[in-house]
C-alpha cells in the first residue's frame, strides 16, 4: 500500500480556488442591518445533486435524512422545453414560522440570520415541520427530535461557505449578505412556480430565474402523492379533549362529570406518545407568548386537574367546560397555519367543535344536540373538500384527490357510521349510536390528519413533496 | 444500567447529540466527527473519463470521506454526486471477499488452479479460440498492461475484448479511419478557449458533471447541442438542434454542404492537409439541403446558422460522446465529425479540436496500453513491422503476436453462440446488464463450458459464473488511469481490499505464474509501477508516448497529457495538450483522411406493433450497471428505479399519466413495471430509459446491431410499445 501523505493546505478549496475564471466563491463579512442567505441561481444549476450529497457528508446525516433538496419544475413544448432545478434547504426567513409556532422556543433568529435550531431545547412535537411553507424541518427518527439546515453554522463562523455552496459545481448556490430591511420591503426574488409565496415568512432565498420560464409549469413530484402521517397520539388527545369538552359542556351529574375527567386525563396521558421526547413534554409551556401549541398544552394542562375536581365540587363545572372549550379553540387555532392548506380555514375550528358537540351530548344524554353535531360534522367535511377541490396546487388540490379516490372507502366508511349513527338514533339505539359516531369521529380525525398535503418546494420526480416520510 | 439507559431512550432524555458533533479539520474546516481523517492520500475518482482529482480522507484503516482535489487541474476541487459519495463503495454491502467455485467459497489455490487447468484443457483440446475474455475500462493502465501480455503472448487467446468496445470504440475507428491512430486530439482547456462549442450526443451535465463547469466559465462561447432530447446540457446551450433518430450522417453532411455553398471553408488551405477531399465534394454535391432538413426534423434555417456560426468561428470545439458512439453509424459519424474540424480548420489549435469524452475512468488506457483494438502504443495487428519492434522490445518471436486483433465483443457473444467460444473470463464488467438483447447473451451464458467473473462486488453477471475471482476495488489499489483528454493520473491505494480480495494485478501475475509465462512476460515485477517502467518504453516514439511520464512527474504536474516523450525540453511538466499542432498526422502520408458517408436508415423503424422509439442512456446519479452507485444509500435514494419518459402526446393517446406502470417491449423482449415520467423534454414518437438497472433493464430491449467496422452495439435506437399495467 503506498498510501502517500497529502500536504494539507486548509480549506483552499472552499473558499479562494476559483472553479472558474474571474468568480471566486467567498463569504463575505456582513454590515449592519444584513444577515446571510442562500442565493441560487436557476440558469446555471445542473441539477447534479451534488449539494444534496455534500450536505449528508458534512453534517454525517443518515439515509432518509435531508436537509437539501433538488426538486424540478417543467414546462414548455418539445423541443422548447425547460426542466428548472432547484436546489434548497433552509430559507432562514425573517418571519420564521418554525421559530413562531415552537412551543418550547428550540429556534433561535441568530444575528447573522440563521434559523438556528437547539437540540436540547427540541421535544420532538414536531410542530414546525406543520408550520414551514417549505417543510425544511424534518424529524429525524434517530434522534427522537427535528433537524434542519443551519447553513452550516460552523463553517460560517470560520468564514467558510456551506459545504453545499462549496460542493456546487457550477456555483449556482451562494451565500450571500442581504439588507434585512430592503427585503422585508421587497422579497419578489424569493418566489418560483411551486413554491409557495415568500410572503408567508419572507423566505430570504434569492432565487435567479432564467429568461425563459415557460408560462405553465408542472412540478416534477406531483404525481407521487400520498397520505401524510396519521399521528395516532393527536387523533386520541383531539378526539378525546373534544369529547371531554362536550361532555364537560352538557353534564348534568357527577358521572358526566367524571367521564369528561377521564377522557381529559387519557387524553393528555396518550398524547406524550406523539412526542419524540415525552420526558421533556413540560417544556412545551415555553412559549405561550406566540405559539398556540403552548397554549394548547397549557389549556388542556389546567383543564384535567379542573375538570377531576369538579367531580367532588359541582362548582367548578362552568369553569371546567369553559377551559376545556378554550383547549379546544386553541387546538384548533394551532392547525390553521398556512404549511398546511387543508387545515389552513376556520372549518378547522368547526370540525374540532363539530366533534365534541357530536359525541358529548351523546353520553350525557342529550340526543338532539348529538345529531346536530354529527351532521355539523359532515357538512364541515364536505365544505372543506369543496373548498379545495380543483386546485392545481398540488399542496391544495391534492386533499381531495385523497378523500375521493386514494382513501375514498375510507372516506365512505367515515361518512357511513355517521349515518348509521343517526339511523340508530333515530330507532331509539342510544349507546350503538354513540359507538358509532364515535368510530365515525375516530375515521374522520384520521383521514383529517392523512390527506392533508404539506405545502413545499416542487419535489423531484423520485422525491416527493407531498411529506418528509417514507 | 441498562433499565436506566431504557428508560433514558424512551423518554427522550437523550437526543443522541454526541453523535452529532463536528470537529475542525486542518484541511476542510468544521465537518461531522464521522468524516475527520487523519490522513489524506491523492487519487484520482474511478467512475466517469473526466479523471477528477480527488483527496481520499482515512481514518484508521477506513476512507471516512473525500474531498476533491484543489490543485487538480481538471476539476480544481469539485466532484460531483458520485465523487462526492465514492467512499461509502469501499464499505458497501455486497463485496466480493473469497473465490468462488459454483457459488461455494474455495482457496485462491483451488480457484485459480480451476481456471488456468480448466482455460488450458479448452486452449488444448479446441484451440486459441476457445477461450476469450471481456475486459473492461476500469482498471489501471499497469493492469491492463499486463492483462493484454498474459491474454495475447501468455495464453495465447485470440479474441480478447473489453466493454470499451460499448462505449468508445466508434471514436477509436474514426480517429484510425480519419488520422491513422486513435488519440483525442483536443483537451478540456479547449472548452474554456472556443468560441463555439458543440457538443454532438453528448449530456455532460449528466454523463461529465466536472466538465460543464468548464464550459460556463467560457462565458463568450456559442454553445451549440446536438441532442434528440432536450437533456440538462441542450438546456445550457444557445442553439439546440434535435436531431432526428440515427440523422447524425445527414446532418452533418448538410451542414458541410451550405459551408460549401457559403464559401465558409478555406478549401486551398485544407487541400494539402487532406485526402479524399474531391470524392467529398462530389459526394456532399447530391446532399439536398431541404430533404436533409426535413430526415433530421430540423428546420433548414437551424441547420445554416449553425453551420455559419462553426464556420466563421475562429476556434471551434466539437466534442461528442456516446449519441454519437452508440451507433451502427457511429464510427462513419465520428469520421465526418473529424472531416468538420479538419476543414474548418479546427484542429491542432487551442479551442479548435474534434474532441470525443470518454466513457469510463480508464477506457483510455486500455486503448493504449491494452491489447484489444490494437497492439500496445496504437500498433497494428496488420503492420509488420509494429509487430517486430514490439517482439524485439519483448524478446519474444514475432511468430508469438497475433497477426489481427480476433473478435470484438458482440462477436465473441455470437462465437459463444455457436460454441466456438467456450470459456470467457470476465474482468470488471457485467455484461447481464450492459449487454444489448439480453436475453440471447442469457442463452449464450448458459452455451459455455466454464464462466469466470472477476469482479470487486456480486454483481447479476458473477452470480451465474462458475468461478469468482475477488479484486480489489478503487481506493484498494495502485496504478494510473488516462482519461478523456489523455491525462495520465495517479490512483493510489488507501486502505487494503477486504477479505481475500486481491488487485487485478496481482490476479495477471498468479495467473501467469500458474500458466509457466511469468518470469518470461512478467519477469521481476512485484506492483504496478513495474508494468509502469515497461509501459514507458514500449510506447516511447509512438503517439501515446509515456517516455517522459514517471509516477514523479504525475505528481508533481497534477497529471500528465501524452505524449510526452523521454528528455524533451519543449514539452511542458504537464506534457502535451493537444496532438496534431503540426497538422501531421498519423496515417501513412500524414493527411487527414476525408471519407463520404451516407446515411444509413434505421435496420427496424418503429411502426406496426412497435411504434415508439427507444432512445437508453444515463443518469447523473448512477454509474454503469450501478455495481457501486446501486449500493451507495443517498444516490439510490436520489434515483431508485429506472424510469420511462414519455411525450405527454403519446402518453394520452396511451392513457398513461406521470407515476403510471407501464411495460415496454420489443421484438427482443419486454421490461415490466417501468414508472412513466411524462415529460415534453423527448420528442412525440420517441420514448427514454436509463439503462442502469438490473430489474427492469432496458437491454432486454435494445437491438444487438452493430456498427460494421467498431463492432460498437446501437443502444440509442430501436423500436418498441408502451402498455399501461396495473
């Protein structure tokens, strides 16, 4: 073996060897007023992949894991035709809805504008992968936590670039100052077909279009939808809180009374589940200033103590059905964010109540009331699904192309025992009535929690973009 | 400990960060711990022809990462998604580590006894053409040195070939039809130096990813792609002309004729340079430029702008690569594509050259040093006296050379067919893939008596072999490669091959120690530099000159372009970068021979039951029959099945919509479950699969015609349907 030493010269090749005459790549230190972002220039990218693949290099990210992306847009008639790449991770935006939404503030804006993310702070609830426009952050199986893009964080701070912008080829990906101020005034350049508007956060990737982007494009992923995640944690604890709420509203007796405790207790109980780290789960109360996650937790957090106390003091039940009604107005609030079109509509909130009004009554007794919220359930469902139908976008459009055909027995089953229910309510079959609205309640918070279609950037033509899972 | 470690992991406690940390590397910068290297050893990446520098980074007895070279002078630090991930092909699943025998692991001994006893009872009983190897074009120079001396003067084997001959060897026979000796004649720097650049059949964004960058730096240029899709590299280009199925000929011809008709060429200036030039101008006299126009599907106005933009060009390039090789016109192309540059003065000048980029990391030095398509140093089998000087060097009799060069590959295909043929040795490649009309080469397979594979990773092709030799793979061995514009660099070996594998090299020279011709062909030598010193003097004054090329020099130039003779002041440290600046060139008078070529129509058109055109290539993510990219996780994320692309016309017309399965067929035979890509960058009419894949290959489908003087198969075209299935 003749394994002959290389003499080291640091970091030359990132930062001063030019790849190409008269351009040489380098980080430039930033001015007052500026933080760094990623430009990428559309015309020149080759769509090599080689960022994606230096970028799982550098940060030794497992298989699956990415945090850079090349997805493809195309447009155009033979042989006119244009295929656009693009390549992104991290937007590090100015309005950052990961940051916004994070119940216990793992996100840091950090002077230089990176979106940094803490670890140690992270609990793994998985919130702001729901809340970027972009679906940057990822959960990462491993870790039991999210991760994403810090435009290598440690490398800027030596003044060296990305170690994707030091991969590209073609240098299609820079990084770059920007005047904080002038882009929050002007950020046009953030925007593409297919990805949504850099308004909703104010992206800072400044994306160079060529000339000849053809008037109508298709995204690359679009054909490769599929059902999200179903989150079996969040169908108990929204289920179940809904129907303690609505419990709590229409009790009468002690037994009411005890049953909403007890479905409020579960429902907390079960919910650690959907979190990567439970043990840390008190951590989510961080930040009840901006994220309704927080304010979720909280709620329902004061609501089961309140609610088992009302059992033995009737007193407290008014007080008890109004927080509980509160949790569930927060719940709903936290859906409405805008990385999630389906839920992204006060439907969301009717849905939510629709379901506590459509089953509570039903086990305190009150029959009317129960049918009224079942059918109120239904017609939210079908609103929603008309609302979104015949989107091109695919993060739109793509819900009820799930509903209606790739889970439509499903979506029929749902529909079905919330009939049959009535039907049995109607022939006095109290108890089988509510088992079965129940069961239709369970279905509709599962399909309402699998069809929804993340927005994101345009996938590739093997990576989709509808979701970060497999 | 264990309860609480549990129960530490269950609730989270511990997000698993210590794995997670990035330490700071004197030569990178801050990177993951998982890549820190205590050492870095130079080589040179072993997938494409571009010849990347690269810094393989070892930690321990494991290459943990690499990085490209900065002070490489073909990618000057960049590598592209392949290079970048290469390392994780030394610690893939799936290697070979001990000899095989009917798929039971068996000693060195008892494998290679087999193989030579087995080779020898055939050679005896049947004669030298019994036996035959495929070789290919990704070992090292030294190795296939040595490999050729073992096969032709050893063994005595008259058909020895390597899967260059389905890649580059329609580029060989047009050099050796146009200039007298195969040889690129321009150089990489030639693509930073044009004014235009025309790039015929070849998808370097995909295929050459470290070239392109060389081209956007040549901000001036004109760059003009020749392509039937609208690749990533059509989608750079200023001009593209989608040409037509197997139009090459007629286009070239064409744009030749309104030069012509232009006055654009200096013909008094060419004329002593060239031969056959009359019979051309005759002949590109009956070229009609409106039917021409209309047989490449190319409006006529296309075809005269850029036939007036190469001819007013100053310094052109014409670089091409497999759209032109994989042909059974590919070799008459190739001359034509030489008959441009020549007449339009571009040759032998700075930006100005016909240039081919090559396939594989080493085809080129198989082509050299090899002895397939020629004899050792671009020698001919026919020239007498090239035999001579090769004996005398040798110390061998002449009688002991071959007098023609034997089969080329499909024809040692068809000779196993036919039983002639009853052992192959195959050698770093995996023809069950790459192969054209699989299925007959399935049959022939199943025809012969003994099957040796020799390859670093099971692959479909060793998993039928009777006997399986285990080699090392790159990053476990030394030597050089050459890549497409003759730059010879070094390849070094970072950590041993695992198991029992062994380098190629030291396979030959056990083999011929077994066969009784070592100490004769092989005597003294230990390691590759051995073959390397000889190597040197066997091609000194030839026009691959590796003279004045030592391991040394490599290293000290960042790799060395032949020739580059022994003790010649005027050539540079980096040696020679293009051939033929004194118009001389290699045929017997020195001219550059122009030949009228006629378009050959397609042997089967699509029509009737098969009506769509399959066009097979690459993808920038895999390589090959993807032996190693197949088993590199973040490339088959990237791109996990082979796809079908399809114009969104047909695909109405066949009901078939984006992410539908759909199986094509041919005559030859059909491939289920391909995943359609509905997509305007083919043309109406003309369908598009990579060829990388084991399941679902697309060379069940192909045609095995070939070109009549490379022997080069014709993957680029042949008819077929698309059915949707369920």
């Amino acid at each position: 073996m003749t394994a002959v030493p290389v003499e080291l010269r640091r970091r030359d090749e990132v930062v001063r060897v030019p790849t190409s005459p008269g351009h040489m790549p380098e980080l430039l230190p930033l001015d007052a007023g500026e933080q760094y972002r990623f430009g990428f220039s559309m015309s020149v990218c080759i769509g090599c992949h080689s960022c994606e693949v230096a970028c799982a290099e550098q940060n030794g990210l497992p298989d699956g894991i990415v945090w850079r992306r090349v997805g493809e847009v195309e447009g155009g008639t033979f042989p006119d035709t244009r295929r656009l790449q693009l390549s992104m991770s991290c937007n590090h935006c100015l309005d950052a809805a990961c940051l916004t939404g994070c119940p216990t503030n793992a996100y840091e804006k950090l002077d230089n504008g990176v979106v940094a993310h803490h670890a140690d702070e992270c609990i793994g609830c998985q919130y702001c992968t729901w809340n970027c426009p972009y679906s940057v952050p990822v959960f990462q199986p491993d870790r039991r936590i999210v991760t994403k893009c810090d435009m290598c964080l440690p490398r800027l701070g030596e003044g060296l670039l990305p170690a994707c912008a030091g991969a590209c080829p073609t240098h299609a990906i820079t990084v770059e100052p920007v005047n904080i101020e002038a882009w929050r005034a002007d950020h046009a350049a953030a925007d593409m077909p297919h990805l949504p508007s850099s308004h909703l956060t104010i992206s800072t990737t400044r994306i160079e279009l060529p000339d000849d982007v053809p008037a109508s494009t298709v995204a690359a992923s679009d054909w490769s939808l599929r059902p999200e995640h179903a989150h079996w944690p969040l169908v108990w604890l929204t289920v179940l809180t809904q129907v303690a709420a609505g419990v709590s509203i229409t009790a009468s007796g002690a037994g009411d009374r005890a049953a909403a405790a007890g479905l409020a207790v579960a429902a907390l109980i079960g919910s650690l589940a959907h979190l990567g780290r439970p043990g840390l789960a008190w951590k989510a109360l961080r930040n009840l200033r901006r994220s309704w996650l927080s304010r979720e937790v909280a709620l329902f957090g004061v609501y089961a103590p309140i609610a088992m106390a009302a059992v033995l003091l009737p007193a407290l039940a008014p007080l008890a059905a109004l927080v509980g009604m509160a949790g569930v107005y927060a719940s709903a609030r936290l859906y409405i964010v805008p990385g999630r079109p389906a839920w992204n509509t006060p439907l969301t909130m009717f849905a939510f109540a629709a379901t506590g009004l459509a089953v509570g009554p039903l086990v305190t007794g009150h029959e009317a009331l129960g049918a009224a919220g079942t059918v109120a359930a239904l017609v939210v469902l079908v609103a929603n699904v008309l609302r979104l139908s015949g989107d091109p976008e695919v993060s739109r459009g793509g819900t009820p192309e799930l509903y209606r055909h790739r889970l439509r027995g499903w979506t029929v089953l749902r529909v079905v025992l919330a009939l049959t229910g009535l039907l049995a309510l109607t022939a006095g079959l109290v108890a089988a009535a509510a088992a079965l609205v129940v069961a239709g309640e369970v279905v509709g918070r599962w399909l309402f929690y699998v069809t929804v279609v993340p927005a994101n950037m345009p996938g590739s033509f093997w990576r989709s973009s509808a979701g970060t899972h497999k | 400990m264990k309860v609480i470690e549990t129960g530490r992991r269950l609730l989270g406690l511990d997000h698993g960060g210590d794995r997670y940390q990035y330490v700071d590397d004197p030569l990178r910068g801050p990177v993951h711990a998982s890549r820190q290297a205590d050492r870095w050893v130079k080589s040179t990446c072993g997938y494409c022809s571009v010849g990347c520098g690269m810094l393989l980074g070892v930690r321990g007895e494991r290459v943990v990462t690499v990085a490209g070279d900065p002070d490489h002078p073909v990618n000057r630090g960049r590598l592209c998604p392949k290079g970048l991930s290469e390392h994780h092909t030394l610690t893939a699943p799936g290697r070979l580590t001990t000899p095989l025998i009917s798929g039971e692991p068996a000693t060195w001994d008892a494998a290679l006894d087999k193989v030579v006893g087995e080779f020898r009872r055939l050679l005896d009983e049947h004669g030298p053409e019994s036996v035959a190897i495929l070789s290919t074009g990704q070992l090292v120079t030294e190795e296939f040195y040595a490999l050729g001396k073992l096969a032709r003067l050893g063994m005595g084997l008259a058909h020895y070939d390597g899967n260059t001959t389905l890649c580059m060897a329609s580029a060989v026979s047009g050099y050796k039809l146009s200039f007298g000796t195969d040889g690129p004649p321009g150089c990489y720097d030639d693509l930073e130096e044009a004014d235009v650049v025309v790039l015929w059949g070849a998808n370097i964004a995909d295929n050459h990813p470290l070239l392109v960058p060389r081209l956007l730096a040549n901000e001036a240029a004109e760059v003009i792609v020749v392509d039937p899709r609208v690749t990533k590299t059509a989608q750079l280009a200023d001009v593209h002309l989608p040409v037509g199925p197997r139009t090459d000929v007629t286009l070239l011809n064409a744009i030749l004729r309104v030069l012509l008709d232009e006055d654009l060429l200096d013909l008094a200036a060419a004329r002593p340079l060239v031969s056959g030039l009359d019979e051309l101008l005759a002949h590109l006299d009956e070229v009609d430029l409106v039917q021409a126009a209309d047989e490449c599907g190319i409006a006529l106005d296309d075809i005269r702008r850029v036939a007036r933009t190469i001819g007013g060009a100053e310094r052109c390039l014409v670089a091409w690569s497999m759209g032109v090789n994989h042909s059974a016109q590919g070799t008459e192309t190739v001359t034509l594509l030489n008959t441009l540059c020549v007449l339009t003065g571009n040759i032998g000048r700075p930006g100005a050259s016909p240039f081919s980029i090559t396939g594989q990391c080493n085809a080129m030095g198989t082509r050299e040093a090899g002895f397939t398509a020629s004899m050792p140093g671009y020698r001919s089998y026919d020239d007498s006296s090239h035999r001579r000087e090769l004996a005398a060097l040798w110390g061998v009799a002449e009688e002991r050379l071959p007098t023609e060069r034997g089969r080329a590959y499909p024809d040692i295909v068809n000779a196993v067919m036919n039983k002639q043929v009853k052992a192959l040795w195959i050698i770093g490649t995996n023809p069950l893939v790459s192969f054209p009309n699989r299925e007959v080469l399935e049959i022939a397979f199943r025809r012969l008596d003994l099957l040796v594979a020799q390859d670093g990773f099971e692959t479909p092709t060793t998993a039928v072999a009777d006997v399986v030799l285990p080699a090392a793979i790159w990053g476990e061995k030394d030597g050089t490669y050459t890549n497409s514009e003759r730059r010879v660099s070094r390849v070094r070996a970072a950590v041993a091959a695992p198991g029992d594998a062994r380098p190629d090299f030291d396979i030959f020279l056990a083999i011929a120690e077994r066969w009784g011709c070592r100490d004769e062909l092989f005597p003294g030598w230990s390691a590759p530099r051995d073959a390397f010193e000889e190597w040197r003097l066997v091609s000194a004054g030839r026009p691959c000159d590796y003279s004045g090329i030592t391991y040394e020099r490599v290293d000290a130039a960042g790799g060395v372009q032949w020739p580059c003779p022994a003790d010649d002041p005027t050539v540079p440290l980096g040696g020679t970068a293009r051939l033929y600046t004194d118009l001389q060139f290699n045929s017997a008078d020195g001219r550059a021979v122009l030949r009228s070529v006629t378009r050959q129509p397609l042997r089967q058109p699509p029509g009737g039951e098969y009506p769509l055109l399959l066009n097979t290539g690459r993808t920038v993510e895999h390589w090959h029959t993807r032996t190693k990219t197949g088993r590199v996780p973040i490339l088959e994320s990237l791109a996990p099945e082979a796809w079908l692309e399809i114009h969104p016309d047909d695909a109405r017309g066949l009901g078939v919509r984006s992410g539908d399965l759909v199986r094509v067929s041919s005559s030859r035979g059909s491939v289920d479950r391909l995943r359609a890509r509905v997509t305007a960058i083919v043309r109406p009419g003309e369908v598009f699969v990579p060829f990388h894949w084991d399941e679902r290959c697309a060379n069940r489908l192909t045609t095995d015609e070939c070109d009549p003087i490379s022997r080069e198969p014709n993957y680029k075209q042949c008819a077929v349907k698309v059915e949707r299935v369920h």
